[in-house]
C-alpha cells in the first residue's frame, strides 16, 4: 500500500497553498492532493458559456482544481477583518503578516498589480456619509483578479506543483472518511470515479474540503469525537442593479462592505461579493442543490452593465437545534421547489407590491438579469419573514448612499445561502485534538474567502515542517 507524508482533501486555495508552502519547505515530502472535482484544465462549467446549467455532478463551479476560486470573482482581500476568523486563532500581527505572504504569491503567479480602497480620504468620506444613516462601512483593501484570472492564477499553481514529482493530484476522487489510531490520523478511505474504495495511508492529513465539503467534514468530527462549534448561516438575495447606481462607490472601493442592523429585527444585515459589471451565476451542492452567487471578468471587454452583490442575513441559532447547514439547505431547496430547481428573481418594485414577478414583468424590467435560467417567482414564498423584512429595510437605508438602489426595477435573486458551517475545534496551528489532522479554510469554519483560506494552508505547511 502506498504511503505518503501528507494527503491534502480538497484542492481549493487552502489544499494548494498547503502544497505550496510544504514543497517550498521541504521539495522531497510526498503529497496527495485528492480532490472529488477535476483537474484545472479538465473543468468546465457549461453554464458559463450556454447560459444553461445542466447539473454536472459533481459541481463544476465548486469541485476541482482550485476549489470555488476558479470561478469566483477573484477578489483578495487584504485586510485581516475580511474574509475569515484567521486572526482569532493566530493573532492579528501573523495574520497581517501571512497575507501580505500570501498576496505576493498570488502576485508572482500574475496576479494584477491594482490595488482597491487604499483612498484613505474617500473612504473617510464614503464611511461618514454611511454613518449618517447608521450603516457602518468595513474598509478593506482589495486586489481583484477577475474570474478569467482567477483560472489562471490558480491553474498556474498547478501546472508549478505537478513539475515536482512528488506532488501527486487525483481528480474525481471522493474522500469518505479519514482513518486514526490511537487519537491520531493515519490515512483516508477514498473513492475515485468508478472505482472501488481504497485505503491510502499518510502521516498527516489536512482537511480542506470548502463549503462543499463542510457537511461531510463536520460528520467527520462528530465520529471523531472532535467538538464543532455552531456558526452563523447567512441566508439571503443577490441583488442586481446597473452599475450607475454603485460606480461611485465601487470605482474606488471596488467592493463596498457595508453593515446594517435592521430596524424590525435588529438582525445583522451585511453586503457581500460586489461584483462591478459583472454576472449574476448560480452554483450546485450536493448535485442538485441552486443557490445563487456571482462574478466579474477583469476584462473591460467582458463587463457588463450592472452590479451584483450578496445581501446578507446573519442568523445563529442557540439550543436546542445545532444543524444551520441544514437549515439553509432547506430554505435554497423551498425556493428551487418553486421554479422547477432553478434560481429565482424577482423585481423589488413586485416583491414590494406582494405580486410574483412573471415574465411578462421581468420583460419590463429596466433592469436586465445576466442570469438568464432565472426563473420569476415570489421570494415571499421561500424566505423567512425575519430574513426578507430584514433584507428591505437594509435595502431602504442603503439606498441613502446607493440612491436607485431601493427602486422597482431592482433585481432580487434567491436564494443566496453561505454554509459557513459548523467551526471544527483547531489548535493554533488549525490541529484537530486527533494528532496529525487539520482542518481548514471554508470547510472548516474558519475561512469565507480566497486570501484567508490561503492563509491557513500556510500555516498548517509550516507546522507540519515544523518551523
Ligand atoms: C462564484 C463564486 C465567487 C466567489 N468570489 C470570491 C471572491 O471574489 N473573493 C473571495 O475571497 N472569495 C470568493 N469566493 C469564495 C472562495 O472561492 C472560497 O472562500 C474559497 O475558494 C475557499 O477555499 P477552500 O480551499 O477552503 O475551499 P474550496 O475552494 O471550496 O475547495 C474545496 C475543495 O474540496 C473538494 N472536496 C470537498 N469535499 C471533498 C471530499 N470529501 N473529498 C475530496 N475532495 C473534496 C471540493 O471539490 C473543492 O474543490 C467565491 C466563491 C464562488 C463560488
């Protein structure tokens, strides 16, 4: 039976920062990348280019080389409040510290060399004008690669792994569980397409399965006896409006973080993944499961004409229920019920009026879906009353600094559902209490985004070489 030094579960940024980091360190480790999605240049989502999402399974938007940054818009942040609870495990200074690491890898692998929200002025200005409409603005400093970049940057790292022959990837290959002995781990039962299972041994194990993986992870713990910690579920729309209506704010800040607590509610409500000129895109858990996201091309040919972002709804549920996972997962699938699997959208302008949208309307809209499988419906029939009260009085005071925003022909798409899931109990060095096993980056719970993901492969890297 082979044997490796490390099995890495997952290919996402922090699988392949993991192996970037282990074979700087020491070129001679040998090291499993496994990944239930395909390789680099074997993916294809076809709903990228037909505009019709045809439900590969596994997911070509999530699963692969490169995990769900392939797709995604791209964006670094680089500040250490965004994207993760990095800091909350090593301190703010090593966070601060590790991004920059980070951020020049990803520069030195072509990354665009703009940097976003560094107008230490306008941001003042952009933050005071929020503050009189108690919307809090998050600055962060962000690098945008852009969805073709992203591809490329990243399918770069691969083609640099592969040429060290000890760095093996397998494609469309299943972990289904990991092995220890004596509270430590000791290997992985994997199951690669049409094959049989098989048990492939390893004196350590990083788990970094995503936010496709989070369910199959927690599980794990579970049967581990490693204790999980409930993290919020922000459930949601994708909002789409044209870019007149947020270029003043995204021209400098690129992505406008902004926080509002709601006034019926008093929920937090946050906007999330701005996308200027960009495309509204859907994503597929579980084989089947559409919830919503979106993405920009950094190619001025490529853009469009609005403006999409996530808004968000943080809900963290006490005892006795502990399966937030669960509960979006039940929320995005009431909402496909409604229209045959698909996403849908819906104007505000009907939403506010409690009528569906249908296509006759939507043909009305001023403003035109990108996603074109969007399916009219009502969101009334699928989000919660907290979540969708919430989410249009949010709307309401944002339209203070977005003026438009809060109009008829404003697009709303659900259901958007982040599974941060459950945080599994780490360490430090993002070690599970079961020896020689980490879990990181989305998966685990501590991570929402590319660079804070990246981050804790690092870290791990290091800690298993030992420095
Ligand atoms: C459309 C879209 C746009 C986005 N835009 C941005 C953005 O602009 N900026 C940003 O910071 N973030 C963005 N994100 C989020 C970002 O992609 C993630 O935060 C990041 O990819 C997380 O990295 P990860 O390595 O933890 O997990 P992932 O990238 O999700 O990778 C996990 C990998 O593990 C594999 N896997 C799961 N379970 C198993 C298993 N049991 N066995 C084997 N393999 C398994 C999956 O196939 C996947 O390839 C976006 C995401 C999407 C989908």
């Amino acid at each position: 039976m082979k044997k490796y030094d490390v099995i890495i579960i997952g290919a996402g940024p922090a699988g392949i920062f993991t192996a970037l980091e282990l074979t700087k360190l020491n070129e001679k480790l040998k090291v499993l990348i496994i990944d239930k999605g395909r390789e680099i240049n074997h993916r294809k989502c076809p709903a990228r280019s037909s505009g019709t999402c045809v439900n590969c399974n596994p997911c070509a938007i999530v699963n692969g080389w490169s995990g769900a940054g392939a797709y995604s818009d791209g964006k670094l942040s680089l500040g250490v409040e965004v994207g993760g609870n990095v800091k909350d495990y090593i301190g703010e200074e090593k966070t601060a510290a590790l991004i920059k690491y980070a951020d020049d890898i990803y520069l030195g692998f072509g990354a665009g060399k703009m940097v976003y929200g560094q107008d230490d002025k306008r941001v003042d200005e952009i933050m005071y004008e929020a503050s009189k409409h108690d919307i809090q603005l998050v600055p962060c400093a962000v690098r945008h690669l852009g969805t073709e970049r992203a591809f490329k940057v990243l399918g770069g790292m691969y083609e640099h792994l592969m040429q060290n022959p000890n760095i093996e990837f397998r494609e469309l290959t299943s972990v289904q569980e990991v092995i220890c002995e004596q509270e430590k781990a000791v290997g992985v039962i994997a199951c690669t397409h049409g094959k049989g299972a098989e048990t492939i041994l390893a004196d350590y194990i990083v788990a970094a399965p995503g936010r496709e993986g989070a369910q199959w992870l927690t599980e794990q713990a579970r049967n581990l006896g490693i204790k999980t910690i409930n993290n919020a579920v922000d459930i949601g729309v994708r909002v789409e409006v044209p870019n007149a209506v947020m270029d003043h704010l995204t021209k400098d800040l690129y992505e406008a973080k902004f926080v509002y607590y709601s006034d019926t509610f008093d929920n937090k409500v946050r906007t999330f993944c701005m996308n200027p000129g960009g495309v509204v895109s859907e994503e597929h858990y579980d084989g089947h499961l559409a919830v919503v996201n979106g993405h920009s091309y950094a190619d001025p040919n490529l853009k469009t004409e609005n403006t999409n972002f996530a808004m968000l709804v943080s809900t963290s549920f006490t005892e006795p229920f502990d399966e937030p996972i669960k509960y979006g997962k039940y929320i995005a699938n009431l909402a496909n019920m409604l229209t045959g699997g698909n996403i849908m959208v819906q104007r505000l302008g009907d939403l506010l009026r409690g009528s569906r949208t249908d296509y006759k309307r939507l043909l009305k809209s001023t403003t035109r879906p990108t996603l074109k499988t969007a399916v009219p419906g009502d969101l009334s029939f699928a989000l919660p009353h907290r979540h969708l009260k919430s989410i249009l009085e949010a709307l309401k005071a944002l339209d203070n600094v977005a003026p438009g925003l809060y109009a008829r022909n404003t697009l709303l798409y659900g259901c958007e559902i982040k599974f941060y899931s459950s945080q599994i109990k780490v360490n430090q060095q993002f070690e599970t209490p079961i020896r020689h096993l980490y879990t990181i980056g989305d998966g685990a719970g501590i991570t929402r985004g590319l660079m804070q993901a990246s981050v804790t492969g690092i870290v791990v890297a290091r800690d298993i070489v030992k420095i």
